[in-house]
C-alpha cells in the first residue's frame, strides 16, 4: 500500500477532525476514502497504533480539539447568548455554527463575525430576540478590537463660525456602533452581566451606541433624535445636515454633543 | 540577530502575558526577566490589548510566539500574515519570533490546533523552503517549537529528535523545546526522553518552555493547565546541563492562577538551573 502524500494526508485529516461525529464516521465518507482507504486506517498503514489507542481513537484527540476550542471561543464572545438559549440549544447552536463555517483566518478574534446571521436564520424560541442580543454582544467585540483612534480635542472647534459648523464634517472613533433595536436588548445584557437572571424582553424599540473608550467598552442608550443626528455624523454628513436628520431638537444637540465628545466619539482627523 | 546570538543570549526566566494578568501587571511592574506574547493575540486587534503591549514592551523585553503561521501546511504561506508578524516585532522589538513545528490549516481551512507532521523527507523538505521564506520576510531567524503530538505516523522515516535536528540544520532555523512537550510525546508514543533529548542540535536550541500537562487513562494532553510535573522538572535540569543553559518560559494558558504563583511556578526554574546570577538581560532587541 503506498504511503499517502503530505497534501493527501493533511486533507485527510482536516476531513476527520471536522467532521460533526467522529472520526470512525469521517473515515467511512466518500471525501475521506477518496484520500486514503478506510482499511489502510484499520490496519496501522497511516496512524500507529499505542497500547492503549487504536488509530481512529488516537485521531479523536485531535477531534474533540476542534470543536471544543471554536465553542469555547464563541462562549467568550456571547456569554449572555448562551445564557439566554440554555446549554443545551447553545451547544447544538454552537456546534452547528463551527460546522458550518469553519474558521479561514488564523485570528480567532473575528470568528464568531457570522453567528448574529446565524442565529436570525434559525427557528427559535424568541428568535428575534437572540438575533438582537447577539448582534449587539458582536458589537461590543467589534470595538474592543476597533483600530486606537486619537479622540478629537474639542477646543480646536472653539473658534468655528456658524456656517464653519454647518459645513463641518466630523470624524467617528473607529470603535463606534450604533445598533436599533426592537427589545430592550441593552437593558438585558447590563442585566446579565450584573449577576440577575434576566427573561427575554417584550418588544420596546431602543437605540444603543457602542464605543470603546481608555480601553474599556461602553454601550450607551440614546433618545432616538440623538441616535438619528449621531448616525448621519457617523455617515459622513457635515454637522448642519446631520442635525436635520434629529427633527425638532435642536435644544439638546448641545448637551449630546458634549457627551459624545467627552467620551471620545469623535476622533481627530 | 543571528541566531548564534540568539542561541548565546539568556533572557532569565519569562512567563507568558495574559489578559488575567494585566491589571497586577500594569499596578505592580513586576520583577520579571521577560514576558512572551501569544503574536496572533495582537494581531488584528488595536484595543487595549496593544496598549498593555506597549507598556510591557517599553520594561521588559519581549518574545513572540505564534500559533497559526501554518509552516508546516501544504498551503502557500499566508503573506498578510507575515506582514502583520513582522509588523508587530518591529513594534514590541521582540527578541524572538518563534512558532510550532507543525501544520494548522489546509484548503484555506483554520484547525486552530497544532497538527502534526509525518517526518518524512517530504516534510523536511517542505519545511526548509518555507522557513527560508519566513526568514526572508523577517529578515531575522525563526525558532521552532516541537509540538506535542498524540498520533504517530506510521511511514514517519526518522524519530521527531532526527527530523528537528535535520530541520534546523537544513533551514538554518533555531529551537524552542518545549520540555513539557517532550515528555507527553515521550509518553504517549512510548519514546526514550532521554534518547530524545541526546538527539537535540543543542548549538540550535534558543529557549526552553515548561508547562502543565493533564493525564488522562489513555494519553498526556498538553493542556498548560497545572503546575509542571516533577518528571518534567528532571527532563529540564537535563537539557540546562546539554545546552548550558538557555532563556526560560513557564507557560499557564487555562485555569490561570495569580500572577504571583505564576511567577513562583517559573522561578522554580532557577533551583533546578542552579540560580546562576545572570545579572541583566543581554542582548539587544530584533529591530529591523
């Protein structure tokens, strides 16, 4: 039996590790038997057996590797998510998500990037919901990874004259995150991470920033003229024409204003 | 750098920077010979984990260790991954950029697990080209770690010891062993440690790691999740007498302890070393 090549033998073994049952399962498949025949396992031709191991079990270190480290990575990123499904419709959850998109980047920073999709295209319990909650724990991810950003020094707009504002176009920290939601999704993640037991919300529209901040994330709920005026400034549109998009509340642009500059919304140019 | 220099220079003894650890760290400054950096851990990332970096590169010296630069794969080499490596070693002027004797990933497909090569005269060759590659990119030398493995590959032509032997002398890499690592192969593949460590090139050899494993009924699992054992312990005084001594790394990566007993674990280094005054660091970080 000739001795199976390098690529040969790393495609193998990339099919048995990923595959969802084990590998006695994977080396019955078509795709595994293409690379090497399922008696040259059997016999020792590929994998020697120990004392203890025959072949296909010594691969299963290898196996119950992956898909423990990928939920455990997920886990990480949605603790709240797995709280709220259950272990165990996390875990069936998780592992079908590992399956169906293995990872192809050799971060594991951005893995998870999928799974809000994911979860919105699954049947279940409260699915909007979950959809929300891991949408806005991607966010909260997102920026603490974002790019370092220098926050803009507000007294260098100090001397602006009116139409200079009007025409100013501002500049968002790369952490920002502006997210609307139908549940009160923040309030049940601050819930969560507080130690309560949070049930899923009914419907109430929120709007939520998130921002990174001296290294700390911060998820801040805004009045949704304020979310509207910060979401036009984050698109690019210059200061006067973003206030448009806030409707009738010109009197508190001052006061949000000078909330977001003090939390580093805005970075220098 | 060359790697005689590196080989010549012992950076004392060094734990690994984790996110558990950052606030002692960042309070405290604590007495350490030096810290080492999971590299894919701040690569693609500009959040505090790259400040804390930078703090810590400014105090300590620093050496990159990687997982997933997939040297071993059939796979071409990752360029964008190579850029940002050598990104991040020009910001932390790390001393060393080392990774695993291993593959992690083909067809564009991410293990994320250190998979194991069969040692073959098509793998070595494999390895040398692409080391080669790496060291281009770097400009500097590229050590590399002998995994732990849990399955032996049955048309392997020559013991793990003769294919990291040959492996650096044809590519001109350095060494990291990894003495944990030796002993749960040792142990699961019914291997003579010491036959193994008789076979190391020791003028290759730049650093040593220490680590937990757990034992289960069948196999060791590298799991740096413990104290290291005494077995290991002895396998270290060993290599220190062959080599002469080399820098020293005491890696813990799950169901960390305090920083404090962290650094006593690895400080244990230096009674089975002979806790020679070293003095300061040598040696000048690997700027480009």
């Amino acid at each position: 039996m000739p001795e199976p090549s390098l690529a040969a033998l790393q495609r193998w073994m990339s099919l048995v590790v990923r595959h969802p049952e084990d590998p006695n399962a994977a080396s019955h498949t078509e795709a595994a038997r293409a690379l090497i025949e399922r008696g040259q396992v059997l016999n020792g031709d590929v994998v020697r057996p120990s004392p203890q191991q025959q072949p296909l079990q010594r691969l299963g270190v290898y196996h119950g590797g992956y898909l423990a480290r990928l939920i455990e990575v997920l886990e990480h990123d949605y603790s709240a998510l797995r709280y709220a499904l259950g272990d165990d419709a996390w875990r069936a959850l998780a592992t079908d998500y590992v399956l169906r998109h293995p990872s192809q980047h050799p971060n594991l920073n951005g893995f998870g990037h999928r799974l809000p999709a994911f979860v919105a295209s699954q049947d279940l319990p409260d699915g909007a919901f979950l959809a929300e909650l891991a949408r806005l724990q991607w966010a909260v991810t997102e920026a603490f990874d974002a790019p370092e950003f220098e926050p803009l020094d507000v007294q260098s707009l100090a001397t602006l004259s009116e139409g200079q504002w009007a025409d100013l176009v501002l500049h968002t920290n790369p952490s920002l995150r502006l997210l609307a939601f139908d549940y009160p999704t923040n309030g049940f993640l601050q819930a969560f991470f507080d130690g309560e037991q949070p049930k899923p919300p009914k419907p109430h529209t929120i709007f939520v920033s998130v921002y990174r901040k001296e290294g700390r994330v911060w998820r801040t709920k805004l009045p949704e003229p304020a979310f509207r005026i910060l979401a036009a400034l984050h698109s690019g549109e210059p200061f006067g024409k973003a206030l448009d998009a806030g409707g009738e509340h010109e009197e508190d642009i001052t006061t949000w204003f000078q909330e977001w500059s003090a939390d580093g919304v805005f970075r220098a140019q | 750098m060359t790697l005689e220099r590196l080989v010549q220079t012992d950076l004392g003894i060094g734990i690994g920077l984790r996110t558990s650890h950052y606030p002692h760290i960042l309070e405290h400054w604590p007495e350490l010979d030096w810290f080492e950096i999971l590299s894919e851990n701040f690569m693609c990332t500009g959040g505090r984990p790259m400040s804390v970096l930078d703090q810590v590169a400014e105090r300590y010296p620093v050496v990159m260790h990687g997982v997933s630069l997939n040297i071993g794969s059939v796979d071409p080499l990752d360029r964008d991954y190579l850029v940002q490596l050598r990104a991040l070693r020009e910001r932390c002027g790390a001393r060393i950029v080392s990774d695993h004797v291993c593959w992690t990933g083909v067809d564009g497909t991410n293990l994320h697990d250190l998979m194991p090569l069969p040692y073959t005269q098509e793998a070595l060759a494999l390895l040398a080209a692409r080391i080669g590659q790496v060291q281009d990119t770097l400009e500097a030398p590229l050590v590399l770690e002998n995994p732990s493995t849990y399955v032996e590959f049955t048309h392997s032509a020559m013991t793990e010891w003769e294919f990291l032997a040959a492996m650096t002398r044809e590519s001109g890499c350095g060494l990291l062993l990894d003495i944990n690592n030796v002993f749960v192969s040792c142990t699961n593949h019914g291997w003579d440690p010491h036959a193994y460590l008789a076979g190391i090139p020791w003028d290759r050899v730049v650093y040593f790691h220490l680590a937990g494993h757990t034992r289960f009924e069948t196999h060791l699992l590298d799991t740096h999740s413990a104290p290291v054992c005494d077995e290991v312990w002895e396998l270290y005084a060993e290599a220190h007498q062959r080599s002469g001594g080399r820098s020293t790394l005491l890696e813990w990566d799950a169901d960390i302890p305090s920083f404090a007993e962290v650094r006593a674990e690895a400080w244990k280094a230096k009674a089975w070393r002979g806790d020679r005054d070293r003095g300061q660091p040598q040696g000048e970080p690997l700027r480009a």
